[in-house]
C-alpha cells in the first residue's frame, strides 16, 4: 500500500519533476532548500505557530520527495547525493523534534515531551536499521512508520493544532519504535534462511 501511494504522489508531481529536470535544477539544491523549509519549520514549531510549521513541514517533504524524483528522471544520481539526502533527512527529523520539544516544554507538557524523545528514538532508529541492513547486502523496507509517514502525521498532526500533534507524537513514539523492532525480527527470520 505504501509504494502505491509513493506512485500515486510521484505521479501527481511528475509536471514538477519534469519542469525542474528540464530547468537542470540540481537534486542536491532541492534537498538544501527541504532542510533550510525543515529549520523554519522547527523555528515555528518552537514559537507555537503549530499550523504553520506543519504547513512548512508537508512543503518540506515535497522537496524531500522531489530531490529523489529529479535525481532519477534527471539521471543525475550520485553517490554523494544519496549520502547527503540521507544526513540531510535525519538532520531534518532532529530539528523538527527539537522545535516541537521546545513547543511542549513551553506548555509544560511533561508527558508529550516525554513521547518527543521516544519519537525521535524511533524514527532514527527505524533509518539507522535500513542502512545497517542494506550495508549487509540485504533489503528491509518493511514496517509502517517509515519517512514519509513521520513527516505527514506531523505535518497533518500539526496543522490540526495542539492536540493534533499530541496524537501524532505518540503515534510516532509507538509506531516508529514498532518499525524499528519489526525490521529488526524481520532481518533476523530472513538471516536464518
């Protein structure tokens, strides 16, 4: 279900990929320009402007799906770029929550702030396990919270408003710690074979 949704939005943003292959525009740019979004986006997330840091949040996974899309349309992809998309993207998750953090610590909200450190646990760790995988040889893209995911329950969670993104934190704190131990198990089973 998840790739079919990646081609259902890959579809709807062809025009965009297109334009931007055409117009050169580097993948490396584009992934630049969904970090400085993502920095904003903590920036607001800090100073309680909830729905406008997960309106900066979905723009942002925009550029984050695009500098992929024009790196394979464009046939520009490079070893450096996927190396900096990576860094990039858990840079970006740890801004984001770092902003959010700041959101809840300012209301007081222990608990939340608490569920902030156990998303963010998660949502490293679910990445840091597809690579470790991958550098084995072997694929594992399995499990829910993935990325994508993360990025449109906060950006959705957000601009519902405070508890919005209460649910979506905690949803991601469980899910993406989920993630994390299904690839985990699933590696497991697969290396016995």
């Amino acid at each position: 279900m998840i790739e079919k949704v990646k081609d259902d939005v890959a579809e709807l943003l062809e025009p965009s990929t297109q334009y931007l292959v055409k117009k050169r525009f580097r993948p490396n740019a584009l992934t630049l320009v969904g970090f400085l979004l993502n920095l904003v986006a903590a920036v607001l997330f800090g100073f309680d402007y909830l729905r406008w840091a997960g309106l900066i949040v979905l723009l942002a996974g925009v550029f984050d799906f695009l500098d992929g899309q024009v790196a394979r349309v464009g046939r520009s992809e490079t070893t450096f770029g996927a190396l900096l998309d990576s860094t990039v993207d858990r840079y970006s998750e740890i801004v984001i929550w770092f902003g959010v953090a700041v959101s809840f610590i300012r209301s007081d909200s222990l608990w939340t702030t608490s569920a902030v450190f156990f998303a963010l646990a998660g949502s490293l760790m679910v990445s840091y396990i597809r690579a470790r995988v991958e550098g084995l040889g072997e694929e594992c893209k399995v499990g829910f919270m993935q990325r994508p995911e993360r990025v449109i329950a906060i950006g959705v969670g957000a601009l519902v408003g405070e508890i919005g993104l209460t649910i979506a934190i905690w949803a991601i704190a469980f899910l993406s710690n989920y993630t994390a131990l299904h690839r985990v198990l699933y590696f497991r089973k697969r290396s016995r074979d």
